[in-house]
C-alpha cells in the first residue's frame, strides 16, 4: 500500500458536483444564454483562469467572472449549513487512517470551502493537508494541485493514490505520476480515461476491498 491518498472533494469525497452541474445550467438561462448542455461536464474540475476560459468558450455574451463567481456564491449557499456526502467516503478514509496513510484533499475550490465542506462533513480531522484551486497557477488538467498536496504531505507523487471523479482530475492525477483512481460520479468512465487510471471502481466500498485484499 502506497504512503498517501491524496482526494478530490466535490463529486468524489461529497455528493456536490450535481449541485454544480444544475448550477451551471440554471445561470445560463439567467444570464440570457441558451444552456450548453456541454458545458457542465467541460467545465468540471477546473478552476481559475482555465474556468474563465471555458466559459467563454461555451458562452462568448457573458461576463465570465461574474457567471463564475455567481456559481460559486450559489453553491456555498446551498452547502452553508450542511454538505451531503458519498457512499463509503468516511469508511475508506477511517481505513487508511488506520493504515497509517496520510491523506490530503486536492480541489478546484478554495482553500477556505474546502476546509468549510470538509468541517461540515465531519471529515476535516482525517485530512493532514489541503491543496485549493486558489493556491496553485495552472488549474486541472495541470498537475499543479496534486503536486502541491503531495508536497505538504511530504510524499512523493509516486508514492500516492488518487482519487478523482472527473476528467480533468484524472488526468491531473496521471500527469503528476500518482496511481489515480476513478470513483465516477457524472462523468462515464471511458475509454480514454480508462488508459490513464490504474484502476476505476463503482464506489469506495469496492476501492477499499481492492486495498484490502492487495489489488490497488
């Protein structure tokens, strides 16, 4: 078993990136545009500058930072008092803790709702570390965060899992030369992602048995 396991949050640890996802389609309508149904999925993961960038690619007529920014103030809105979490997170976190596995969250979201969503989740005190979107240059697909995570947890990129729900996050995971792991959430594991993974599991039940019995 490797040293360290290094977490998406929103689609992966927590049950938010649907939130996100009919966020995205709602402001559309609001801000005047015809929603892309692309858009979502394109848009999944990304943070920053490379954010800013999808959106105008999908939606030229609007101010991109405002739409941003508006997603984001709606989503921390709808996660103020409560975040609704996925099957089997805490388990596989309590396990590994266990194992004595450092463990860190590497998110396109700010530093600050990361640790916000995580203390609400009652999943804050398993973390050592936390990488935000906000501190790194190049946003997923880059590497950027999941080296930073790797840094502050004081591991080797090599020497730890990740686990990723989306495209853009796989990817990331792969190039920073960590052993990523696919718990798909609304994106379809294809084939494409597939080569990249060392492994994709239905759920974190089924990636905990893999630790467990020696197959990840």
């Amino acid at each position: 078993m490797k040293h360290a396991a290094i977490f998406d949050m929103d689609g992966t640890l927590l049950d938010t990136e649907r939130l996100y996802q009919d966020t995205w389609i709602q402001l559309a309508a609001e801000f005047g545009q015809t929603p892309d149904p692309d858009f979502p999925r394109a848009v999944c993961g990304s943070s920053g500058e490379h954010m800013l960038e999808i959106i105008r690619a999908h939606y030229p007529a609007v101010d991109a930072q405002r739409f941003m920014e508006s997603c984001y103030a709606r989503v921390a809105q709808a996660v103020e008092t409560a975040v609704p979490v996925k099957p089997g997170s805490e388990e596989l976190l309590a396990y590994l803790r266990g194992q004595g596995v450092k463990l860190a969250v590497a998110s396109s979201n700010t530093h600050a709702q990361i640790e916000k969503n995580l203390r609400l989740a009652g999943f804050l005190h398993y973390f050592d570390a936390i990488a935000g979107g906000d501190e790194v240059q190049n946003s997923k697909p880059a590497p950027d965060i999941f080296l930073l995570a790797a840094q502050r947890i004081g591991c080797a990129p090599e020497d730890c899992y990740v686990f990723e729900d989306g495209a853009n996050g796989i990817y990331a995971g792969a190039a920073a030369g960590c052993t990523t792991v696919m718990i798909p959430d609304l994106t379809p594991p294809s084939d494409a992602l597939r080569a990249v993974c060392a492994a994709v599991y239905a759920n974190f039940a089924e990636a905990r048995a893999a630790l467990q019995r020696g197959a990840l």
